[in-house]
C-alpha cells in the first residue's frame, strides 16, 4: 500500500470513529502503517546483507551454553551514559565522550569473545546499549559521525572475525522498550529505529538473532497479535531475516506466539522457565519439537533459567537465581544441538558451575574436544 492511499485510508476510518471498537482498532492499524511508511523512508541507508547461518552439522548433538550481556566476577566492562549526562554538553563534547564510551565498549566485546572461547561458552548475548543512546532523538548519532567512528566500526568487524573463526554465535535481545505491537505508532517507530542500529551491528560482529517478546497484550490479545503480524511483515530485510519471538512469563505463551512464528517465518526462542511460570498446557517435549520447527536449517536458540525461589516452594517463581539447577534442565534437549542462553545472575560462574553438572551427566557440550 502507497504512503498516498494510507493517508486516504486514514481519514476515511477517522470519519467512522463512532462506529465502536471495531472502527478504533482499524484507525490504530492504519496508523502503525503511516508511521513504518515513514520509517522506511528515513532509514533507507541502513539495509545490510542477511544474517549468517548459524549450525555446524558435525555438531549434532551438543549443547551451546551462551553468557547473556555481562560478567560476575571477570573484569570485563561495558560502560554506558545517560541523556541527561549528554545533554550538559556541546555536541563536540558528546561526539568526544561518546566515541570513547563506543570504543571501549567494541575492546571490551573482543575481550569477552576472547573469553568465552577460553572457557568453552559458545555464544554471546550483546547488550544492547554497546552503542549508547545511539537512537535517542535528541543525542542520537550515527557512528560515522563520531571522531573514531571508522575505528570503532573496524574493530566490531574484528570482533567478527574472531566469532567467525572461532564458531561462536552472537545475539542481541532489545531493552523491553522495543515493542512491535504498540497501538502508539511513535513506540512503534522508536522501537524499529533501535532494531535498526542493532541490526547494523549485528552485520558487523556475524550476529544472526534479534530476539523479542511478543509485546503488550493492551486488553485483546487476538488484535495485538495482528498488530504484531503487521508490523513484522513490513520488518526490513536485516531485521527481518534476524527476528526472533520468545515466550515470556506473563502475557505470551509458546503456544500463543507458535503460529505467528509458523505463518510469518520466525523463529520461537523457547525459554522453558517463562513456559513453566505462564504454562499453556503444552509438555516441555512437544513445545520443544515445536520451536526446533520453526528454525528450519539454522541452530535453535533456547533459554533457560532457575527460580531464586524453588519450585516447591509457593511464591513468585518468575526472578531468576543466581545459578542453574541443573534438574532445571530438560532432559528432552539432551540429544539436540542447540544454543542456550543461561540467564543466570551469576552469569560466568554460573555457566562454569553447569557445565561440570552436565558433564557429569555425560552430555554433550560445545565445544568437541571438551
């Protein structure tokens, strides 16, 4: 549909609103339409080749532990700033401080890739301020318009070619703000710009997922999943090709975004706590075969986590603990050859204390010779 024939669509449902609820929600749709037209039309030299595919096939029964964003105890730092800090400044003196933030933060990924392959982690989970307040519309930048930008663009293709060659796997998962389905279309815009600077990134260090819950349910989960379906469908290729769905703890279960994933060529991140906090009466077993389902030839990435308070305990069972149970970990992955993230507060540690665990049980873990 033309940016012409949305206007004129746009005002024909205007004239209905006291039509019911039914009209309202088409004015919200064509709305959210309006605003990709426009962003499409200010983001045109973003477009990057799809993503690599990821899945080694003389690896076929091993488990790819992933460290999610940070570390516990490992001097490895990331460092961010605030708007309100850049804003005190002139705008040579945020380009200086934020070309500093980037170039240390693209130093520190090659450190923490160079320690995830030392200690046998096979993937990475990047944060996604590695660029900070890259989008915001007010401090917002390109890295070109940094004075080391081609520098720092350098070393994240560095960081790269250390993932290739080491066959790691990298990924980001958006702030929680980054939402597809909002009826507001300026979240909807600000949510695809953000997208738009992490699949930039993502080109540069081979990452090849984008992962996202599936959004506010806004009181009709039926029309805020067509919400999402719309927006997703008009997803430019670099994001597109590297989205991915995951099932939360509260508003989205497997079996609510599966046919999403099914119908628009998304992969399911399965995070089998979320599944076990917001159960849809679907076994672990099938929901897994489910979302192996919808990766086609690329490794299926899954999460996994322990409840800091346990199971048979009562009470909130959604915020994760320090480290993994490892009975937490389903034995119906056991012969599969997945990525999973170990969403674990102690992070490193965490993943070292499992990996023993899992290798007592005699299961297989990335890397072959371990």
């Amino acid at each position: 549909m033309g940016l012409h024939a949305m206007q004129s669509q746009r005002k024909m449902l205007g004239a209905q609103k006291g039509r019911g609820k039914q009209n309202q929600l088409f004015i919200k749709a064509s709305a959210l339409d309006l605003s990709l037209a426009f962003f499409h039309n200010d983001h045109k030299s973003y477009a990057v080749a799809h993503p690599p595919s990821i899945g080694t096939p003389e690896r076929l029964t091993m488990i790819r532990l992933g460290l999610c964003c940070l570390f516990s105890e490992e001097p490895i730092r990331f460092r961010v700033t605030t708007v309100k800090a850049l804003s005190s400044l002139t705008q040579t003196e945020q380009h200086e401080k934020l070309s500093s933030l980037c170039r240390h933060n693209a130093e520190a990924l090659q450190q923490a890739l160079r320690y995830c392959a030392e200690h046998h982690i096979g993937a990475f989970r990047v944060n996604s301020r590695i660029l900070p307040c890259c989008t915001h519309p007010r401090v917002g930048y390109h890295l070109t318009d940094l004075p080391e930008g081609h520098a720092i663009k350098n070393l994240f293709l560095k960081c790269g070619d250390y993932v290739r060659k080491h066959h790691l796997r990298t990924s980001f998962h958006p702030d929680q703000f980054v939402i597809l389905n909002s009826p507001r279309p300026e979240v909807v815009k600000s949510s695809l710009a953000e997208l738009t600077y992490q699949a930039e990134v993502a080109e540069w260090i081979g990452a090849d997922v984008i992962n996202l819950h599936g959004g506010g349910v806004y009181g009709d989960k039926t029309t805020a999943l067509q919400a999402l379906r719309r927006t997703i469908d008009l997803l430019p290729p670099a994001i597109r090709s590297r989205l991915t769905l995951e099932n939360d703890d509260r508003s989205y279960t497997p079996a609510d975004l599966l046919p999403v994933c099914r119908d628009m060529g998304v992969p399911l991140v399965y995070d089998v706590h979320h599944h076990r906090c917001l159960p849809d009466g679907g076994s672990i077993r099938k929901t897994t075969q489910m979302a192996l389902s919808s990766w086609e030839k690329r490794e299926p990435h899954f999460h996994l986590s322990s409840p800091l308070t346990a199971w048979t305990k009562s009470g909130n069972h959604r915020p994760h603990h320090d480290y993994i149970d490892v009975a937490d970990f389903p034995d119906e992955w056991r012969n599969l050859s997945l990525t999973v993230d170990i969403e674990a507060k102690a992070k490193e540690l965490a993943i070292a204390r499992l990996r023993k665990d899992l290798i007592r049980r005699d299961w297989s873990l990335w890397p072959a010779h371990d």
